[in-house]
C-alpha cells in the first residue's frame, strides 16, 4: 500500500512548513508536533519521506557511508576512494516507545567476541537512520534510557556501543522528528531542546473542511494507488522544490542586520543558552532558500522565531508553549537599522502564515474554572503562589518499576548489585561473571585455541539497582475549613510543588478530591502533571469534610492502578486538616478508612493546620495510615535541611 501522499493532507501550514525547512537544512534540528489526537501529526510526517531527494551510499554499507565522504571509524570500512555506490531513497526509521536499548544503538555478540575475539557488531535503528529521518511518535512517553540515547546521538552526530571494554562507534546523523500528545504528558527539558523546531495542531472547526478531511480519508482507503496518482504531480512538483532549495542553500547570504535580529529576539523572549539564536538562524538561511532568496530579510527572521522559539520560552513545566506576536514585532522593529523589512507571507504556498493566538498564562496564575458538585457557600478557587524545590518522599523497599528518579528500584540502569543468568531478566552482559561461568569447563569443551569456548549458559547478566518512577496520588480535602484564612493557597503552592517534583522524577500523578458529602477522582492517573496542575488550579473549597470517602475513593483508584500497571509502586499524599464532618460517625469512618490502606500503601500526610490553637487530628490520621507526618510549611526541601541543621548544631552543642 502506497503510503499517504504529503500534499493530500489538509491544512495544518505550519507544520507542513516545518517538516519542509527541516529536509531542507537538516541542520535546523529536526521537529516537535504538539498536538491532540486525531490530527494526523503521524500521517504528515510519515508521507515527508517520499518527497526527499535519494542518497548516494558505498554498496554493502550497513551504516549508509557517504561515497565521497565515507566515516573512517565505519565498523564496515575502511572504505576505499572510489568504492561502488548506489543510490537509494532517503530512510524513515521508526523508533518504537517501547523499543529496548540494544534494538535502538545495537549489540555486540559477547560470545563471539570471547571465543574467537572478533567485534560482531549488529546495528541499531540510529544506523538506519543516518542521513535521514528518525520518527518517534508519542515521543513524550520514550523511557528515560532512550531519551539519554538520543541525547548523545543528536549532540555528537555519532553513536557508540560500550559493552565491557568493547566499543563501536559509528556516524548517526539524522532529522529527528517527534509527534506528541500534551494531555500526556511534557518531555524531558533537555530533549526538548534538542527539536529545532515545534508545531501545535489542532483540528479545524470549520465543517467545510472536515469534511473535506473524511471524504479524503475515505478515498484513500478504498483505493490508496488511485489516490495516491491523483496527487503523484503535485507531491513531484514540490520534492523538486525541495530539492532545488537544498542546492540554493549554500548561496544564501546572512547579514548582519538578521543576525541583530536574531538576537534581539532571542534576547527578547529571554531563552537559554544560544542554541535558540543557532537555530532560529539556520531556519531563517532555509526559509530563504525554500522562498528563492539568495538573502535572508526580516520575513525569514519572523517565520524562523515562530517555528523556532515557542518551545524553548518555557520558564517551568506548567509554563504553555507559545510567542507573543505583539512582542516578536516589537523585537524585530527594535533591531531594524532602516524602517520595517518585507511583509510578505513567504513561499507562494501561504506556507509561511504564523500561528494563531499568542502567549497563554501558566496554570499556576490564578484559578478559572469553578469546580463541580458540592453544598452551597462554595468559595471562588484560590491561585497558588510559585512553586520551590520540594522534598522527596520516597516508596518503602525496593522496586521493578519504569525508570525513574524517586524510589530504590532494580532497572536496566544503575549502580551493579549482583549478576544474573541469562533468561531470568537479561540486561547488560557481565563480562567478569560470564568468564568465570565459562572457564571451568575449557578443558570438558576441548579448548585448545587462545579464546575461551563459551556456551548460551555461559552468559551473565548485571543486575543493577537505580531509580524508579511511581504512582504519586494526592488525596486533597477540599471543604470549608481549607479555604480559611487563606490556606487554599498555601496547600496548592505545596502541591504544586511536588507536582513539579513528580514530573521531575519522571512519576504518574492522579487527583482525588473530597469535599461535602462525597469524593471524586478529579484526575485518573496519568504522566501529564500539566494536567494535574490545572485541575488543581481550578479546585473550589466548600462544604463539609468527607474524609472517610476521601480515603475509601484512594484506595478503590489504587487498587484498579495496580492491575492497570502492577510494577508502578503508589505514594500517597493525603493534604488535610485531619478534621472529619460529614455525616455519621465520621471520625470512625475515617480511621476504619485509613485502616484499610495501612502496611499497605506508603503515605505521607501533609498536615494544613495552621494557627495556634491546633487540634492535631492530622498527625493522628498519620499514625492511623502508618505514614510520615509532614506539616506543609515542611514540604520544602530548604526547610528539611535546615531542621537537619538544627538538630545536629544542638546535639553538637
């Protein structure tokens, strides 16, 4: 089946701009697609490789050499000057979530590399991938260890393979694309930064065009060659403009007014780093090369800063992507030497049209969205204030979770505890422990040249002890007596706090309310802390204190988590006076409650009593639950470290 073609796909101009001035200049950085489900994000990028130009590679490459500039460290080289080539269609080389590290670099064969000491080297996807295209879809959710992988390949254009005093290292030079869903949750700051270029979709409103959407779809299903014919010239036409922009490329002057520019913006929005002027540069050069300019002009700075900026103005993870118009023009006119530059809209495509809307206010801002449910005398949601560096609070024991940064966990990566035998959870082969599994049985095995012979049960694996990620549920009282005297927003700053810690270390969060007669789950479990974030931001307190159901709910979300993802090990923090009100015997409810999950689940409780007259109901709850005690002035990590501090100066004294 003949995939999608590129120029069948409805809309979405700017990011079929981005995915244009990436294969331009590969050295933009490749392109991050933010955007919900249903938008054909997948179905774009996958169609971009039918419109790349082929490359030239030396035969019998497994790494893709370039003929004329062959990798000397190639582990099929060294090739000579004049080695046979051929050519062959630019590459997109998925990358599974899921996929294990050794399928993403490669892996060396240990046992032949014992036995007759050769480097049997098998490659990887980054090899597939050199000198094209890389796609992750739902990049978001890659686990940390591949993250890390992608990392060092896209830093230093090169991949290498360390297997106990073995390495290979081989060239991986590709245009990294990624696709996204926000509600999912945010990546990693640092691979963020590495996408040159980021595009939010969405689908249109507009019926007419909807339409036109399905009845494509549709078409193209029932018959995908005759489909794809229709729209084989128009998809020609502009690979061959690809292609004669790529040759302009080198021709395209940047002056030094653009780059004032360049950095006036930059310096504008307050980015970090220089990576963003680098960027926005290079896009610029491209975006004057796909518009048929030898020189780059104050429209190829614009176009450049809205594909190249909105990304990397985040201040925090609860921060949203995006540019304020208003001060984009202002930078570009403060830089301008001689009046306004060209006001055209670019390619004749209209490829060029900026994005729609500008900067959205952070959820931490102030609540907008009452909450529902709940008795008469709710109060209007209160703001949190900025979020600190919180403590960590950590599972009991030790885990087989995702990895992470919170709990003690066995993982693929880490510090080596022990060694295994293979089958029981391969990871890292062991080289020390496989040479001693193998030598007693040399002489049995009619050993008689200088490598050892070595069998599959031979082989030892590290068994290694890191970090975990885990379920952190926030049960939040959410009643009357929380929003006295302010202490909503004191509570909410403390949880986002450790929301913001959560999405550090990598955790699902969820988000159980009570208040009046019942309790809720606001937020089922999840990776998007943006999301918790703001459903915490538009909590309403009022009514009683239904604590009991409260907990119960805690417990009933927990207990459907652990089938959902059973090596996911719960954290919960329940943030409450302690105090219990709603209905009969409720304090008896409450501890009956918090009985069920004691020795069962860690907890922690972060008690909200303030004033000086306090009843310490929480600390009771806590000692219900068996959880820590933390009052919410102590969530602070700063505090901690200094009641620490305290104590120790006076056992010293």
């Amino acid at each position: 089946m003949k995939p999608y073609p590129f120029t069948a796909v409805v809309g979405m101009p700017d990011l079929r701009l981005a995915l244009v001035l990436s294969s331009i200049s590969p050295a933009v950085g490749g392109v991050l697609v933010r955007g919900e489900k249903g938008t054909a994000k997948s179905t774009m990028v996958r169609a971009l490789a039918g419109l790349l130009p082929g490359v030239d590679v030396v035969d019998a490459c497994r790494f893709s050499c370039d003929p004329v500039e062959p990798d000397p460290a190639c582990p099929d080289g060294p090739h000579a000057e004049g080695s046979p080539a051929h050519r062959r269609p630019a590459r997109l080389v998925e990358l599974p979530v899921g996929a294990a590290e050794d399928r993403v670099i490669g892996s060396l064969n240990l046992e032949r590399a014992l036995a007759d000491g050769v480097t049997d080297f098998q490659p990887g996807l980054l090899a597939a991938a050199h000198r094209g295209l890389l796609y992750v879809d739902e990049v978001n959710l890659l686990h940390d260890h591949l993250v890390d992988t992608l990392l060092d390949a896209a830093a230093m254009g090169r991949a290498t393979v360390e297997r106990e005093g073995v390495s290979v290292s081989h060239a991986a030079r590709f245009v990294l694309i990624g696709t996204m869903n926000p509600e999912e949750g945010e990546l990693r700051p640092q691979l963020l930064d590495r996408f040159g270029l980021t595009v939010e979709v969405a689908s249109s409103r507009d019926p007419e065009l909807r339409v036109e959407v399905v009845r494509r779809r549709l078409a193209y299903e029932a018959d995908p060659d005759g489909f794809a014919g229709q729209y084989a010239a128009a998809d020609a036409e502009l690979a061959a403009d690809i292609e004669a922009a790529q040759r302009l490329l080198p021709s395209v002057k940047l002056p030094d007014d653009a780059l004032r520019q360049i950095a006036e913006v930059c310096a504008s929005f307050e980015v970090d780093g220089m990576r963003a002027d680098i960027v926005t540069a290079r896009t610029a050069v491209a975006h004057a090369a796909w518009a048929g300019r030898t020189e780059v002009t104050t429209d190829d700075v614009r176009v450049a800063a809205r594909l190249a900026l909105p990304h990397r103005r985040r201040r925090n993870p609860f921060d949203a992507p995006g540019i304020s118009e208003e001060q984009l023009e202002q930078a570009l006119q403060d830089a301008e030497p001689e009046g306004p530059g060209p006001d055209d809209d670019g390619p004749g495509s209209g490829s060029g049209t900026p994005p729609e809307g500008g900067e959205a206010p952070p959820p931490s801002e102030g609540g907008q969205e009452p909450s529902s449910g709940g008795s008469g005398g709710d109060q209007k949601p209160v703001g949190a204030g900025e979020a600190f560096r919180a403590r960590r609070f950590e599972v009991k024991g030790t885990g087989e979770g995702a990895a992470g940064r919170r709990s003690r966990a066995i993982t693929d990566n880490g510090r080596t505890i022990g060694v295994q035998p293979a089958g029981t959870k391969d990871g890292h082969p062991h080289l020390l422990a496989t040479v001693r599994a193998a030598a007693p049985h040399q002489r049995s095995r009619g050993r008689s040249g200088a490598g050892l012979v070595v069998r599959p049960q031979d082989l030892r694996f590290a068994r290694r002890e890191g970090r975990e990620g885990n379920l952190v549920l926030f049960c939040v009282d959410a009643s009357g007596s929380m929003g006295a005297r302010q202490r909503m927003r004191e509570v909410k700053t403390a949880v986002l706090s450790l929301l913001l810690d959560a999405y550090q270390r990598r955790d699902k969060v969820g988000l159980v309310t009570f208040r009046a007669s019942g309790a809720e789950l606001a937020l089922p479990p999840t990776i998007s802390v943006d999301a918790a974030a703001s459903r915490l931001d538009g909590l309403a307190t009022g009514g009683r204190t239904p604590l009991a159901e409260g907990l119960l709910e805690a417990a009933r979300v927990l207990r459907i988590e652990a089938v959902r993802d059973p090596l996911r090990r719960p954290l919960l923090v329940v943030v409450t006076d302690g105090r219990a009100t709603s209905g009969a015997d409720a304090v008896q409810r409450a501890r009956q409650a918090a009985g069920l999950l004691a020795g069962n689940v860690t907890s922690v409780v972060m008690d909200c009593e303030s004033g000086k007259m306090r009843l310490g109901l929480a600390a009771e709850l806590a000692e219900h639950l068996g959880a820590e005690h933390v009052p919410v002035a102590e969530v602070a990590a700063d505090t901690l470290a200094g009641a620490v501090r305290s104590r120790i100066s006076g056992k010293a004294a």
